[in-house]
C-alpha cells in the first residue's frame, strides 16, 4: 500500500514514466496548405531514386534554370530519423494537441509544424537565388513507398520526379563506392576481393573474376526491384500527374530533350541557352573527383556515371543471379526485350 501511494504521489509530481506512443501524425489538410503558402509560396518538389541512379546529375541539370533551385540529401522523407522526428512522440503530441493550447484551433498541429520547417529550410536558399521553384533530392532506397506516403501527407500539392538506372549499373556503382568509402559493412569476403583488386584489378575486367558475393547481388538486386515497383505504383496513385519519371540512360543520350521535359513538368520555360549550360555541366563529374580523392586505387577501376559499366564486369553467374531476381524488372522499364527467367 505504501509503494502505491508513493507511485501515485510521483505521478502527480512528475507525470506517469511509462514510455508511452504517439498516435498517427495526421496529413495536412488543403486548408492549412492554403494557409501555409501566404508565408512560403514556393513551388515546391522533390526528387527521388534509387541510391546510384543519378539523382545528384539531375539535380545539378534542373538548377541550371534560373527560376529553380534545387539542393540535395535534406533526407526529409527517406533516410532516419526522417522529417516526421520531430513531431514523433506522446510528450510532443499530448503539447501541440493540447487544448488549453489555443492556438492549435482544436487540432493537432504536427503536420503544420513538419510543413514550415521544411518550407523554411528550402525557401531559405531559394530565396537567396531568386528561384520562384525550389526543391529537394534525396536517394530512396531504405524504405521505399513510405517515403513518398510520407511525402504526399506533408506536401500534397508538390511534384515528385522519379529517376530510374539500370539495375545492374546501379549495384556495380554502389559496390565501387562501398570498397571506396571502405564501408562498415563490408564482409571478410568483401574486404578479400578489394585487396585482391588492389594488387591486380586485371583478373576482375572483361567479364573475368566477379567484385561481387552472391549475397550482394541477391540482396541489392531485390531492393532495387522493391523500390522501383512500390515507388512507381504509389507515385502515381497519389500525385497522379505531378508524378514524373525518366531513366538515368536517357538523361546522358538526350540530356537537352529530356530536361525540356523536366522543365515543362515544372511549369517553367526551357531556352536555347540552357543548352549550353547543360553540356558544359555534363562535362564535370563531381562524383568521379571525390573518389579519386578518397581512394584513387579503387576509383580508377571503373568509370563514373557511364551506362553499360555493369556490361564488362558482370560474369555469367553475375548476370544470371541478377536477372533471375530482376529480369522482369529489366524488361519492364526498356532495358532488356525479354526476360532469361
């Protein structure tokens, strides 16, 4: 009797301990969208892809424009612990649902709180450019149609463009870059293939030796199968025609005709001096120059940002364990005419 009469003296003194949940953060509503523009009237949108699909060049080719701004891995709907943190437990919950809380209009003001944050964060920058169109990249590869549900409960009313690279050029690009950061991850098997890489990348070019483990590519393979299926299906069921997608390949053979499509997406007008601008970007590979930087012996192996890397190195075990994962997936987006299943 005595220990329950102190738990219950301590529970008016300081609340009840137990860990409790927040219940599910509510989407904006058209009201408040409305409202929230009078303060950020940016168009905004976002741009999502499988992590190694060329979001970054495509973020750098849409800013050319002189009426977009975009930057990149803000990571508000994509990687932990995500935008929706911030509003995410009971305490927050029980303060800005609370209702001697008056101004909150009876309602929970999570999603309004979600929404000027990532309005500021992004019109901040904009501003500073005078782009009257502002948006955000950031790889989708953790949790695939949730980002975008998540997404579309904060910005309803964005646009959401989509990239999508051949599979096979995507896990070799992501393999380079995980010997090249050295990743944590990385098993004794892994670690065995990069020092033998090291002292004669020869064995492994021409479709000879494989860079890969069989759990790479199943594993590797099957997410970007998951991704690209949910986010595609989600993404036009939810923004309908404000969801747009293109490939990484046609990006680099037709870049000009493909960011005039982008551009006409995002209501802004393309000219004949974007051209210019656009080759002389495609001409820079960030990307290839950081590597170098970080481990010039890995990153010399293959060429960066090209199409088809995957062509020259996969071995015929490679290939069939991809294509017995992905094939359909290949075939789909216009990458294979047929599937080997």
């Amino acid at each position: 009797m005595i220990t329950r009469i102190k738990k219950a003296a301590s529970i008016l003194l300081k609340g009840d301990s137990r860990k409790k949940k927040r219940t599910f953060i509510p989407a904006i509503t058209p009201k408040e969208v409305a409202e929230i523009k009078g303060f950020f009237p940016r168009e905004k949108f976002f741009i999502f892809g499988h992590a190694r699909s060329g979001t970054t060049l495509l973020a750098r080719l849409v800013r050319l424009h002189p009426e977009v701004y975009c930057n990149w891995q803000a990571h508000f709907f994509t990687r932990p612990p995500f935008l929706k943190s911030l509003v995410n437990t009971a305490e927050v919950e029980e303060w800005l649902k609370r209702k001697s809380n008056r101004w909150n209009r009876g309602d929970d003001l999570s999603p309004i709180v979600l929404r000027v944050v990532a309005d500021f964060i992004m019109e901040r920058e904009a501003a500073k450019e005078g782009a009257r169109i502002v948006g955000d990249k950031s790889p989708s590869s953790l949790i695939h149609a949730q980002a975008i549900r998540d997404l579309h409960s904060i910005y309803p009313d964005a646009k959401l463009v989509y990239i999508v690279r051949d599979g096979r050029d995507v896990i070799t690009s992501e393999r380079i870059r995980n010997f090249v950061e050295e990743s944590k991850f990385l098993t004794a098997k892994d670690k065995k293939i990069i020092e033998d890489l090291r002292n004669d990348p020869t064995h492994f070019k021409n479709n000879g030796r494989s860079i890969f483990t069989d759990l790479f590519i199943r594993r590797t393979a099957q997410g970007w199968v998951e991704n690209l299926t949910e986010s595609a299906k989600e993404g036009q069921r939810l923004f309908g025609e404000n969801f747009f997608t293109l490939r990484y390949e046609d990006l680099l053979e037709r870049s000009l005709d493909e960011m005039k499509s982008l551009w006409d997406f995002l209501d802004v007008k393309s000219s004949k001096a974007l051209g210019q601008a656009i080759e002389e970007e495609m001409s820079s590979n960030p990307d290839q120059e950081w590597q170098q930087s970080r481990n010039k012996d890995i990153a010399s192996f293959l060429p960066k940002g090209q199409a088809g890397n995957w062509a020259r190195l996969f071995t015929e075990r490679d290939k069939d364990l991809f294509n017995d994962i992905a094939g359909e997936m290949l075939v789909k987006w216009g990458y294979e005419k047929r599937s080997n299943r």
